[in-house]
C-alpha cells in the first residue's frame, strides 16, 4: 500500500479511503479560498501542502463534483444568454470582445450576447476568469515568426463557441456554487 494511503487511512480511522477520493479530497482542497490565501506564497515555489481537514468524505464529494464538472465542461447545459442578432447571420468569429461592465460580449457584428451574471468571474484561472480566457483565446491569430494562423472557427459546426460561452458561464456559476459550498468547511 502507497505510504500516502496509508497516512489517509491512519489519521481518518478508515480502511475504506480510495486513492480516487483522496485525488478528489485534493483538487476540493486546491480550489478551498482558504487554502488558497493561506498556502498562496508556498503554491508559486514548492509543492502543495496538504492539510487533513477534519470533513475529508465532504471534501472527496466536492471535488469528485468539482472534476467531472471541470472535465465534462463542453458536456454541460448551456447558461440562457439573451442573443441580440443583428445584420446578416454569421457564426464565423474574428474577435470577440467584453463590454466595460462585463454583461455583455459582443461576439462579432452580427451577434452579442447579454446577461452574464457577475459571478460569472469569481471562477478564475490563473489570473483571469474562465470566460475571460476563452474570449481571448477563442479569436484569429497569426504566430509572428512561423506565420502560422490559429483559426478557431470550425466549418463543421459553426455555433460551436456560442455553445462554449454558455457552457463555460454554467461551468463557472456551478464552480463557484461549490467552492462556497466548500468555503463552509473549514481546513483545519
């Protein structure tokens, strides 16, 4: 039995801890804000600390859901953006941009899309939301030295980012619905 096991099985009491719930109690424990602002200085240079927090089985459930969200995002309800067309149809997206107040994304200049919620960016990868990241990933670009174009518009299927940008928002809402879930739990 991996040493790691057997500490989770010593200090919970519990034979009956997987290696898959101790990964789960870990990704739970890694989105924790707590955890996070506590452990932030250590994060950016060593490896993460992990802590035994006193409701391990909540933590596993937690980030059991926090993962299957995370890896089946393209699989999850789209969130009802209100659409304004305008103009002829288009799908095709050059550059999409966020307003000011960030309600509202103008996906090119046939179509926005309106009423993102604001906790929309509590979900945030590195140094920006998720819905920020594919806004400025999902867009024409050229590689300056190979000239290379990256073009994430799929003449297969068209509605595909529309599709993602509403997925992403249900991904972030759920996430954060979670993660003050977890917030309830203390670390230690």
């Amino acid at each position: 039995m991996p040493r790691q096991l057997a500490q989770f099985h010593t200090h919970y009491g519990q034979q009956s801890i997987s290696k898959w719930e101790i990964f789960h109690y870990t990704y739970a424990l890694l989105h924790h804000p707590e955890y996070r602002t506590r452990y932030a200085a250590n994060l950016k240079r060593e490896l993460p600390r992990i802590p035994y927090a006193p409701a391990f089985q909540k933590y596993a459930e937690i980030g059991a859901d926090l993962m299957k969200l995370h890896i089946e995002y393209e699989q999850q309800t789209e969130y009802p953006l209100q659409c304004t067309e305008t103009g002829k149809l288009n799908w095709r997206v050059e550059r999409m941009s966020l307003s000011k107040d960030k309600t509202q994304i103008k996906y090119n200049s046939f179509l926005t899309l309106s009423g993102i919620p604001p906790e929309v960016y509590e979900y945030r990868l590195g140094n920006r939301s998720a819905l920020e990241w594919v806004i400025d990933q999902y867009q024409i670009s050229t590689d300056k030295r190979s000239g290379i174009v990256n073009d994430p518009n799929r003449p297969d299927d068209p509605e595909y980012r529309v599709r993602l940008i509403g997925q992403v928002v249900t991904v972030s809402l759920e996430t954060v619905k979670l993660v003050r879930e977890l917030a309830t739990h203390p670390i230690q």
